[in-house]
C-alpha cells in the first residue's frame, strides 16, 4: 500500500485523482502551517501502523499491539517485559492514543 505521505511533493504541493488546485492557496502563512502539521501528523500515524520487528522494540515504547503474520487472532496487547508475554509474535505496531481536546 502507498503511503498517503508520498504524495505530497515538496513542502505543500500535493496531487490526487480529482484535485484542482487554488492560485494562492498557501499564501497565507497560517494556511501553509496547518497544512504542513497536518501532512506531518499522517506521517506520524502511517509510521504508527507499520509493522515492525520484534528486534526494533526497545523498552522505551512500552506496551503495543504484538502480532503474527498472518493474522489470526486479536494481537496482544503488552511488552516483552511481561510474565505472560507470548514466544510467537513476531512484529509489533505501537498504541496510537486519541488526541487531547479542550
């Protein structure tokens, strides 16, 4: 699968199937700030569902969604660092937790 990411070329530009862009649309600073955090926080959440390797987790990410491939049953939810943690999962993908509104 793309990543969503890939499609912005640059800082703002972007292209999808239907887009026409708007003359002027990042002249505005505030504009192309939202953007670019908004680009940068899909990044951050692609990067979150990536599976990676047992090898690549450090303690530091504390617990995570562990799993096997292919998938058949719910993940396991923990660290290594667990009494109970399962031999044979092989990748893990860390929590993405909700963001704080006012």
């Amino acid at each position: 699968m793309e990543r969503l990411t890939k499609r912005t070329i640059g800082c703002f530009q972007y292209t999808l199937k239907d887009h026409n862009p708007i003359t002027g649309e990042f002249n505005n600073y505030d504009t192309f700030f939202n953007y670019s955090m908004g680009i940068k926080r899909l990044g951050e959440l692609e990067d979150t569902n990536t599976p990676k390797s047992i090898d690549e987790w450090h303690e530091d990410d504390g617990d995570c969604l562990w799993w096997t491939f292919p998938i058949e049953e719910p993940p396991y939810c923990g660290s290594p660092l667990d009494c109970d943690f399962p031999d044979y999962v092989t990748h893990f993908t860390k929590l993405t937790l909700p963001i704080e509104t006012d």
